[in-house]
C-alpha cells in the first residue's frame, strides 16, 4: 500500500486539487470584491446598499453550507473526483450568469448556486491529496493546495482594481471550465476504493454524531477555522464601513482585500512548511491564531484613532495563514469513510459561519447601542475563545495513518 502513496508533492492529485482551490477562491471572494460597485451599478445606494450586500453574501455563504453536506455525502459515497466534477460546472455556470445579471434577486439566487457549487472543492481537494500522499510528506502536498488557494484570492483582490465586474465573473466560470479539461484523468484513492467496497457507514451525518467524543471532533474542527472567516468576511468586507463610521476618508476595499490574501498566502506556505519541519499541527495553529489575534487587535485601534492601517491587513491575514495547516488536520482526524462529509462541511460551516456573525454584530450594535468596531469586537471574542479552545483540546495529527474507518 505505502509504495502507491506518492512522495513528492508535484502530482496529478495536488494540481488537480491545487487548481481547483485557486479558481474556487477566485470566484468566491470576487463578490466581496464586486459587493460595493455591483450593486450600485444596479441601483442600490445607502443603507439599502450595505444591507443588500450583506443579505446577498449570508445566501453564498448558505449555499455554501448546503453544498457542503451534498458534496461530503458524495464525496464519501460515490468518490472524491465525482464531488470535483460536480462542483466545478455548478460553480463555473453560475459565475458565468452572474456576468449576465440586471436585477437584485436574481443575483441571489446565482449567489446562492454559485455558493452550493463552490463547496465542494477543498473538501474533497484535501482529502485526494491528503489520501494520495505518505504520511509523512501529505503536509507538503496540503500546503500546496492551501498556497494556491490563496492566490486565487489575491488575483481576486487585483481583478477588483482591473476589471469590470461583469468581465471578473466571466472570466472565472471560463477558468474553471478549462480547470475541468485538466481533471479528465483524475484518478480515485485506493483508500476510497477499499472502503466502498468494505461494510461500513459511508457519508452519514448520523454515524457521525452517533459517538460524543467524534461528534467534539467535529465541532471542535468547525472552531478552529471560523476565525478565518470572521476576519475576512467582516472585518476585511466591512473595512469600509469602519473606515466610513471613523470619519477615515480614501480607504480602498480592494487594497485592503489583497494584503490579506497576500498575508494568507505567505502564512499557508509558512505554517505548512513549518509544520512539516517542527512535526506538529497544533502549536503551529496555535502560533498562528496569537499573531492573528494581535494583528487584529492592531487593526481595529487603528480605525479607532481615525487612521486605519493597510499593514495590519496583511498581518491579519499571516496570522490566518494557518488554514492550510488547519485544512489537513482536518482530513487527518476521520476516517476514510467520513473523511469528505467532515472535510467539506467543516470548510464550508466555518466559511457560512458569516450567515450567523452577521446578523451576531448587528444585534449586539441595535440592541445595546453598539458602535460597529464594538459590536465587532465582542463577536470576535467569542470567536477566538472557542477557537483557542479547540485547537488545545483537539489531539495531534502529524503523521497519522489515514486508512482505517470510523
């Protein structure tokens, strides 16, 4: 079995899986992006403007839940490159309307399919990989993936300065489309092949919650990653209502956006890296989450003081660089049998999260009077918190044989 794993990181499956995430990033922060200037160009201004754009983002982000559960059932009963070949059209087909679209609703409802579409890829790309790859260099292919992934997101943030938003949507179903050229010859894991033919429970959610100590995992997993998207999706997508609400004129989204990816993009590579070196996946998250807590911290004292800080940005997002790290020890700590249903509903829980820290910030504002940097605040506090938790209490992964069944 160990001499059909692969050893080195440049193989079909990590470019298969890699290619994937990046055009799935793409295409998924290219409306963050677009959010504010879309929406105008459609007619909307003022509060009904920011309160459209927020509405609109939870419905990709419950999409993105909803094709998190579909895309892990099949990933774990019918194969990891079906929930690949599924995902991408979905996902290219709704970018492509998108370009088309002249009126509110229907952009949510392309949202919303473009959401359903879009959950599959990492899940089902992390776990090809992690199951394709020796223990002891799975790490390396990960990183790859999560590093690529990345990037997609900072061209999104560059596509924001360079092209209209109708072209950037285009453009992303296109690439996506050629992406599944590529993916023809896409091979399925032993590992998959061995449990579907085996007895055993594959993609339930019952089976899942059926043992508390599984069921922790899981939660404890979900976490773990959700302050990634609270950073990115409210305190990165709202930077231009704090910098509004703080009296700061010139702040720009897109430059905002970018340092951010730019800073996710050199902490996936790092904490990847530095995992594989130092042989641990927990005191590398957790080193990421303090640098990301400070870096946060920073970010918001200085829109309080009416300057706001581009740099902060970046560091924010270094610090949020440990989603690659994050991404494998997921797949690291379920079974084979379990492994793409935890790995795409984990990805896409923590990314829909948004759909509850939105509406979280806005109560805590209305109901106590809150400034948005407070109300922000005390979301992030309890974000952190039970981030913090979680990754202390959650067991060490590096290294572990993937083949066994839950």
């Amino acid at each position: 079995m160990e001499a059909t794993l692969h050893r080195h990181p440049l193989n079909r499956a990590v470019l298969a899986a890699g290619l994937g995430f990046f055009v799935d990033a793409f295409d998924l922060f290219l409306f963050n992006v677009y959010r504010i200037p879309s929406l105008m160009e459609l007619g909307l201004t003022g509060a009904e403007l920011r309160a459209e754009g927020e509405r609109l983002l939870a419905l990709q982000m419950a999409g993105m839940m909803l094709g998190g559960i579909l895309t892990g059932i099949i990933g774990d009963r019918r194969g990891r490159v079906a929930v690949l070949f599924g995902s991408i059209l979905l996902y290219s087909a709704a970018n492509i309307a998108n370009a088309f679209v002249h009126d509110v609703p229907t952009y949510a409802w392309i949202r919303f399919l473009a959401g359903v579409g879009l959950a599959g890829e990492l899940g089902a790309g992390i776990t090809l990989v992690a199951e394709s790859m020796t223990p002891e260099r799975r790490g390396h292919g990960t990183v790859l993936v999560a590093t690529l992934g990345a990037l997609g997101a900072v061209c999104a943030g560059l596509a924001g300065d360079l092209l209209h938003w109708r072209t950037a949507f285009g453009a992303a179903g296109a690439a996506g489309l050629l992406l599944l050229l590529f993916r023809m010859r896409s091979m399925e894991t032993a590992m998959f092949k061995r449990t579907s033919e085996a007895q055993v429970r594959r993609g339930s959610f019952v089976h899942l919650f059926a043992d508390p100590r599984r069921a922790l995992r899981y939660l404890g997993c979900i976490a773990m990653g959700v302050p990634i998207w609270y950073s990115v999706g409210l305190l990165i997508s709202l930077s231009p209502e704090l910098a509004a609400s703080h009296g700061l004129s010139g702040w720009k989204l897109t430059t905002a956006f970018t340092l951010f990816q730019v800073g996710i993009t050199l902490g996936d590579l790092g904490t990847g890296m530095l995992s594989q070196w130092l042989r641990t996946r927990r005191l590398v998250i957790l080193g990421g989450m303090v640098l990301a807590i400070a870096a946060t911290s920073w970010y918001l004292l200085a829109f309080r003081s009416g300057a706001g800080s581009y740099a902060a940005c970046a560091f924010m997002g270094l610090g949020c660089g440990y989603l690659s790290v994050f991404a494998t020890t997921t797949a690291e700590l379920f079974g084979t049998n379990l492994r793409v249903l935890v790995a795409a509903t984990v990805t896409n829980f923590m990314r829909g999260s948004v759909t509850l820290l939105i509406p979280l910030h806005l109560w805590l504002e209305h109901r106590f009077g809150l400034s948005t940097t407070a109300g922000l605040v005390i979301t992030g506090l309890g974000v952190w918190a039970l981030a913090l938790a979680a990754v202390v209490l959650l067991p060490e992964t590096y290294g572990r044989d993937l083949d066994h069944v839950e």
